[in-house]
C-alpha cells in the first residue's frame, strides 16, 4: 500500500483478479486473471465452463488426471475474450490469482504476455521454468487485502440507496 492508502498498482490489479475468481464455478479452485497494458484493463477471466455446457458446481468436476477439464481456466477465458473483442494483448502484464498450469503459461507465453503477477502457487506446473526460459518476467507477490475499502458514511457526496439502507 502507497502512504495514502490507495493499493500499489499491482495490488489493486491482483484484486481486480481476486473479484474476477468469484464468478469462478470449479470448486476445486477459484482463479482470476486480467490482462493490463499501460495501467489499462485489456481483458479479464476466470475458471469456468464452456458457455452453454454444466456448471462443476451445478454437475460435479470431470477430473483427468487430478485436473478438472469441465472448465478452462481463468488464462483461456481471458485470451479467448480478449480474442473475440479484438484486443491486442501482445507487451501486456497478467495478474493471476494462482501461477499457470503448464498449458496456460504456453498459451500466455505465445500470446507476447511480458510480466506475470501472482500470489498462490499451482500443483505440477512448469509454468515458471517455461516463463523464465521465454524472458516473461514473474512477481509472486503476498495476497492483497481480501476486503473493499469502500466508507459510505465518510463522502459527502455519497448516500445509501433505498436498497442499501
């Protein structure tokens, strides 16, 4: 945190990955990732279903091999939207909830991702041994604070709605 409270960068990016991971439907694990370029959000995702097919949580996990292939992963979703939308991420920074499975980490390695923000490790992955081979820089930082720093009361210029109260 800066001395005025506001999150460093790189905080306030891995909680924006933090709140992508709750829309999350594996219960095996919940992960998030944005991509960020120049202080900009590129694109975001997180674990989940193919559009269209059963939720984990609603069905249960397909598990291979210790992994659940029902969902692609928050890295997948997030390349696919940024592909769909026609959005350049090549020089970008992903922040990721948790370090890649060893097939994302090619997937963001091939799609030019530069730096990679992290703060939770992930079983039988050589995602940073690929990371480190292509030049991709890693930051594994502490988990940022899991709470919204939002104080209704203290703004002036700021009330409850009707719903809120």
């Amino acid at each position: 945190m800066t001395n005025n409270k506001r999150p460093a960068w790189d905080e306030y990016f891995l909680k924006l990955a933090m709140l992508a991971s709750e829309r999350s439907t594996c219960p095996r694990m919940h992960c998030g990732c944005v991509f960020v370029k120049d202080r900009f959000v590129l694109a975001t995702g997180y674990n989940g279903s193919l559009p269209g097919h059963p939720h984990c949580e609603d069905v249960g996990c397909l598990v291979v091999d210790n992994h659940c292939v029902r969902t692609n992963h928050a890295e997948i979703n997030a390349l696919t939207q940024a592909a769909v939308h026609g959005v350049n991420i090549k020089g970008a920074t992903a922040y990721i909830t948790n370090m890649s499975c060893t097939t994302c980490a090619k997937a963001l390695i091939a799609a030019g991702i530069k730096r990679v923000v992290v703060f939770s490790d992930f079983h039988d992955t050589l995602a940073t041994q690929f990371y480190t081979q292509s030049g991709v820089e890693i930051a594994k930082l502490d988990i940022p604070g899991r709470t919204i720093n939002y104080d209704i009361e203290k703004y002036a210029s700021a009330r409850k709605t009707e719903n809120s109260k």
